[in-house]
C-alpha cells in the first residue's frame, strides 16, 4: 500500500478515537473533516482496516445510519451489540434517533 493512504487511514483512525461514547458519525463526515469529501469509502476501507488499532469503528456508519460495516466484526450483531451497550438504540440494522446521536467533527470538536 501507498505511504499517502496509510497516512490518511491513520488520520481516519485519529479522528475515530474522538468519537465519544455513546455518539456515532458517518464515514462521509470523517472524510469532510479530513478535507477530503469525496473519500468516504476511503474511510470505510480504513474501518475495515482498524482490528486490533483500538478503534471504535462500530461509531462508524453510513451517512443514513445504517450498519453497513456490521459484516466486517467478528460474530453475527457484535457491531449492533456493542453499539446498544453504549445505550444507542438499533433495529433493522438502523440507528434508531439518528440525529440526536449524531457527532460531526466539523461541528463538535
């Protein structure tokens, strides 16, 4: 791999840790906030590169709440569970109050 999407991926990563407990944001806000907006897939090959970097990537979703990475964790709902006992609400694979769990880099840090 590139050295310059290592580096961007350890941005990813640096940004993902920030999220707090018990918040999520979307892949496309973490690639707005790292000035490259059309890099939210990008970031989702990050996520899926972050076992084992202490990373909280079950905070991570698609920009409508969806879990869309749920088939990269181990075990069959590990990201639904893990997200659920922060206390966020899930049902169809679908952050339930969306909004009011919602953290933006841009906005919030």
């Amino acid at each position: 791999m590139q050295q310059e999407t290592l580096n961007f991926f350890d941005k990813v990563y640096e940004v993902a840790k920030l999220i707090p407990y018990g918040r999520v944001t979307s892949y496309g806000a973490i690639a707005n906030y790292l000035g490259a907006t059309r890099s939210a897939r990008m970031v989702g090959y990050a996520m899926n590169g972050s076992v084992g970097k202490d990373v909280p990537a079950h905070r991570v979703v698609n920009r409508k709440g969806l879990l869309t990475g749920k088939h990269h964790f181990d075990g069959t709902n590990l990201m639904q569970q893990l997200l659920e006992s922060e206390g966020i609400k899930v049902k169809n694979n679908q952050i339930q109050d969306f909004e009011k769990v919602y953290w933006d880099p841009l906005r919030d840090l």
